[in-house]
C-alpha cells in the first residue's frame, strides 16, 4: 500500500498528538525539509521525537500496523 494512503488511515488517529510533513521530492517546497532530513530512497519514513531528534529512518512502505508502532513508540 503506499505510504500517503497509509498515513491517510493511521494519523485521524493521532490527531494532535503526532505531526506529518508529507514531502514530495518533486516540489520545491519541500527542499527545507530535505536539506533537514537527507533521503535517497523512496519512500522513506523519518520519525522525529519531540525534541527534533530522529529516531528512526525507515526506507520502504509501512502497513497500517507497523506505522501505528512507530508512532506509538514515540508518544
């Protein structure tokens, strides 16, 4: 499944707990993003705590489960 239609399942449910930055590589807009979190594959997933760390960088798709982890992992 691709990540946009995953996320699109999983984030109503963190609603005001977790924020996602959907950055397309194609659109300039999102070269701020890029030049924060470097990635060379796609897609990539880069989870961020609260503190602005990264946590995790995940390369590939992510199911509903496993994306739901990562998030939990970070509350």
């Amino acid at each position: 499944m691709e990540i946009a239609a995953v996320a699109a399942d999983v984030m109503p449910d963190y609603a005001g707990r977790v924020a996602m930055v959907d950055a397309l590589t194609t659109d300039p807009a999102a070269a701020p993003v890029f030049e924060r979190y470097p990635t060379q594959y796609i897609p990539t997933s880069i989870f961020v705590n609260r503190s602005g760390e990264v946590v995790e960088t995940f390369v590939g798709p992510l199911s509903d489960d496993e994306m739901r982890k990562k998030l939990d992992s970070l509350l």
